[in-house]
C-alpha cells in the first residue's frame, strides 16, 4: 500500500499541519480523527488496515488530516467564542487549503469527496457535507454527535449554528438549492445502541428524522446492543460500509 506523509504550513490557521495518504487513486475521502486525536490515531488502531483490501485495489484514498478540536470543540477552558472561531478557522483550512491539496494528489479525477469519521470525526464529516455539498458528495459517519450546543453549552450565534449539522437541517427549507445535492449524495450514518452509545443513538435518530423531513435518501443503520461506543464496532463497521458505499 502506497503511503505518503506531509507537513505543511497552514496560511489559514498560522501553523504547520500534518497529514497521511494511504492508496494511490480512487475516490478521495477526508478522515477525520475521533475527538481530540490526531492524523495518526486510524492507522495506529487499525482502520486503516481494515480498509486496505478497497485501498489497495485503488477504488479510495485515504487522506488523514489532523483536526484541532483541542482548541475548539474540546477547549471546555476558554471562552465559546474563540471556541467556535477555532472551529471555523478549521473549516476554512479544510475548504480552502486542504481540499486543493486532496484535488493535486488524488490520481482519480473524482467528482467529489467521501468524508469519514467516527465519535467526533463523525461530527466533523457530517457537518462538512452539509455545509458544503457541492465538494463532498459522500459521508460515512459512525457514532456521531451532531450539534454544536453539546460541546458549547449556554451560548449561540451565527458560527455555531453553521457548524451544527442537525440544527441546519431540522430549520431547512425543502426548496432550498442544497436539498437536490443531499439527494444526490451518498450518505451513511450508523451507530451502535450498546454501552457509551446513548447520547449518539439519541442525535442519529434526530439526524435520520432531519433527513426522512426534508426527503433526502439516506441509509442510517442501528447496530445491536452489543456494539458498543468503541473500537471492535467501528472496526467492524467500516469494511462493511465500504463495500456498499464503494460499489
């Protein structure tokens, strides 16, 4: 499997960030880290290898970027504003300096990105989607949270509403420009309803209820009570869903 590691300076965010690509064609897809971790963390617990079979048959290539919730969503020591401004700052990073750089290095001319994520990275690859349809046209989300007033509690203006997933679409207009690109999309949202799983059952369901609202197809799957908040399930769950999002 091809592998290829990067750092480079983020005129966005005033800093160096690092990244790996695994593969070397195929639909790009953005991987998002799980809460707090870094571009790292999917290959050292053995996603990566769970994907290999579809990477190395050159149908996906993975870019695992570092996130920066540490300075946002998990920053519960500052103040909700800078909180939020760091999330946006990611955001831009992604939009206007990462994706070009998916773009040179991808070998597919894909018409699209995939995002994927899990915990928090789910939060991450459903909120890119929906923010911005017409670069990601498929999302594969595990165990997510999808609203920003469960990291920043008791504070809300317009940044945190754009950055919240399910707030965006449960106040949609059905006649608004982006529904025809969720319906073209292809979207994957599961979790697990075993142990740690509660709170993410619970935003799923509001997400799929969102989605069923607005007419947007979508394949949201519960697994069994005894898939917990954690790694055996994800390393199940993502060979499987490939197969089907792949093909």
């Amino acid at each position: 499997m091809k592998v290829e590691y990067y750092k480079e300076y983020s005129n966005i965010l005033g800093r160096d960030m690092e990244f790996k690509v695994f593969g070397h064609a195929g639909k790009p897809c953005i991987a998002f880290p799980a809460e707090a971790k870094r571009f790292y963390d999917y290959e050292d617990h053995g996603l990566i290898g769970a994907m290999e079979p579809y990477i190395e048959q050159g149908r996906i290539q993975v870019f695992c970027v570092d996130g920066l919730d540490n300075e946002s969503w998990s920053a519960t020591w500052k103040n909700p504003k800078d909180r939020i401004l760091a999330q946006e700052a990611y955001f831009n990073y992604i939009i206007n300096e990462f994706v070009p750089r998916v773009y040179e290095i991808n070998n597919s001319n894909s018409n699209g990105i995939m995002t994927f994520g899990l915990s928090l990275g789910a939060y991450h690859a459903l909120n890119f989607l929906v923010r911005r349809p017409d670069i990601f046209n498929q999302v594969l989300a595990l165990s997510g949270i999808y609203h920003s007033g469960f990291f920043i509690k008791d504070y809300a203006d317009e940044l945190t509403f754009l950055n919240s997933p399910l707030d965006s679409l449960q106040v949609m207009h059905k006649n608004h420009p982006y529904i025809e690109l969720y319906k073209q999309a292809r979207i994957i949202i599961c979790v697990g309803q075993g142990a740690w799983e509660d709170v993410c059952l619970e935003e799923t369901r509001k997400v799929d209820k969102a989605l069923k609202n607005l007419g947007v197809p979508a394949w949201v799957d519960y697994w069994g009570y005894d898939r917990p908040h954690d790694w055996p399930s994800w390393l199940e769950q993502v060979p499987y869903f490939l197969y089907h999002i792949l093909d």
